[in-house]
C-alpha cells in the first residue's frame, strides 16, 4: 500500500524587519547583506566588504532606513502583512480547485522572520513529505531566488532521508503572470486615466552579475515586452528602468531616479510607474518609488506621477499561484 504523503505549498518572499526600528533593521540587514549571494566576493574582497558592512554600513544606515521603514509601517511591515493575505487567499483557491486534495500553504522569508529553514524543520517534523516552494520573485536572479535554493540543499544536507521538494525556478513569462499585469494596468487607468508614458521599474543588480551570466535583466526586459503587448502600447508608450542601487559600482541601466529627472525636459510631464518584479509592496516601492522618486519627478518639471500598486493579493495574482502549484506539483495533490 502507498505510503500517505502530506503535500505543502511555501510563498517565500526576500524579508523585512521585525520592527521599524534601528536595532531590529541593523539585525535584518546584517543577515541580508552578508549572503554571499547578495554581494558577490571571496578572499580579500570578501574580507574587505564584512569590515566595511560591520564597521560602517551597520552603524550608519540601519537608523536611516528604519525612519523610512516607519513612513509606511502600520501594525507590521507591508510585506509580511501582504505575504499573509497572499498566502489565506491562496489556501481558499486551492481549496476550491483540490477539495480534500489541497495542499496546506504557508509563508516564509529568505532573511527575517518566518523564516524558510525553521519552517522546512517545522514541516519535516510534521510529517510532511512532499514540498512546493514559490519564490515570489517572477524573474530568476541569483541575488533573488539562489538563495532560496542554498537554504534547501543545507537543509537537506542534514537529513537521513530527504523530502521531495520543488522549488518555481521563475514565471516571469507565464500567461497567468502576464494576465495579471495587464489586468492590474487596466483596471487603474480605467479609474484614473492614461498617462504620457508607462514606466516598469524593476530591482536592479550590479551590472557585474548580468555580465557574468545572470538572466535576470533578459527576463525584466522579456516581461516588459510581453506585458506592453498585451496592454497594446506603442514603442513610445512605455520604458524599463532599474531601481534601488546600492554602493559605488554600475548597476543595470537605465536608473529609474536619474531617467524620471530626463523625462520632463523630453516632454513627459505625466507618468504612470509599476513594478512588475515585485509581488508585494515593500519600502522600495512605497517609499523609494511612491514617494521618494515622485519628488525628484515633480521638482524636475513633472505635473502628474502616479505608482501603480503591485499585484499584492489581487484575484489575478493568487490565480496565477494557484496555477503555478497545479502545474508544478499536480501529481502530488490530484485526486488519488
């Protein structure tokens, strides 16, 4: 007889502090950026950047990005809080779609809490066997999803006999996935109308990284493509840019903040901004994005700036989900 097999879907997203605050920012920072495959380096180079990071950046930095953090706090951070309606919405649509089949679901953070390892403990010791992993990031980066994959191959490293786990590489061509960007586009300029351009701001990366092999700004730009297809805009219509550089070195281009002080002088005086890359809105769309890059908009000669909000908990966004979890793991929860 088949041995019963207990079926589990994780969202994991990048993280968040605990609280806007210095202490619990530095603690959240520290873990982040001291992932090797957030900042690159070895030997010396490595050296160099811990000292710089333990001496300098985690002193200086974590009270400024808390004051930030703070702005758009409300009883939790807007990550976790999304993360959570992402992962109850998901749970009753697959509940619908599996019945007495579907997998439990359950949120996860690569840096902070919850966090992934704990929870892969927690569910091997639940008795669960079978696993699917969703990285909320649609276009794969080693600085992103990688991660999430060396926290698996430690954990199974440790153990007798090792789950099944699957992890969603990437979707950031996935009709499901296309769909819901349009469909969220749609729906705002249905309310507030159009715009002279429509920018797709994605997280940038050092250019370091794209040059040595990271598909992430080819996947960026495919998504753009798709996205202003299905929406049926003109060349003229829309542009990709990358934001949220860090550090002295050149990241991928062109940058949201510098091009958003161009455009005014090009005759852009009004302008719609989404950001496809991001699952759930963060402080680096609602903050750096919403607010911070509307100000170098307005002062440069814009008239009217918008941010269009991430697809969070949209019906959209948890139907591409829950097609992700059919397609990826529906011999694990298909009726037996």
């Amino acid at each position: 007889m088949r041995k019963e097999q207990k079926t589990a879907v994780i969202l994991a997203n990048l993280g968040t502090p605990d609280k806007a605050e210095a202490g619990a920012v530095r603690r959240y920072l520290d873990e982040f950026l001291s992932d090797q495959r957030v900042v690159e380096g070895k030997g010396l180079r490595r050296l160099l950047w811990l000292a710089v990071l333990k001496g300098i950046i985690l002193t200086v930095r974590p009270k400024r990005v808390a004051k930030a953090y703070a702005s758009i706090w409300e009883d939790d951070s807007p990550m976790r809080k999304i993360l959570n309606q992402q992962v109850a919405e998901l749970k009753l649509v697959l509940q619908a779609r599996f019945e007495t089949h579907a997998p439990e679901v359950y949120s996860a953070m690569t840096y902070g809490q919850p966090g992934l390892t704990p929870l892969l403990h927690e569910l091997s010791a639940n008795g669960y066997t079978q696993l699917l992993i969703v990285p909320l990031y649609p276009q794969y980066s080693a600085t992103t999803t990688a991660p999430i994959y060396d926290q698996v191959a430690r954990f199974q490293l440790a153990q007798r006999e090792v789950m099944d786990i699957r992890i969603v590489k990437s979707y950031y061509s996935h009709p499901s996935y296309i769909q819901a960007l349009a469909d969220s586009i749609r729906e705002y300029r249905d309310e507030k109308g159009d715009a002279d351009k429509l920018m797709l701001s994605y997280h940038g990366i050092p250019k370091e990284y794209a040059d040595k092999g990271d598909p992430y700004p080819k996947q960026c730009h495919q998504t753009s493509e798709l996205l202003a297809a299905a929406l049926g805009l003109g060349d003229t219509e829309w542009m990709t840019t990358f934001q949220s550089r860090f550090g002295p070195k050149e990241w991928l281009q062109p940058y949201t903040d510098k091009t958003l002080e161009k455009l005014p002088t090009q005759g852009v005086k009004k302008i719609q901004v989404a950001c496809p890359a991001f699952s759930a809105d963060c402080l680096e769309t609602l903050e750096e994005i919403a607010i911070e890059n509307r100000d170098l908009f307005n002062e440069a000669g814009g008239e009217d700036y918008a941010y269009i909000p991430a697809l969070n908990a949209s019906a959209g966004f948890i139907t591409l989900l829950a097609d992700l979890v059919a397609e990826q793991a529906g011999d694990w929860v298909q009726e037996r």
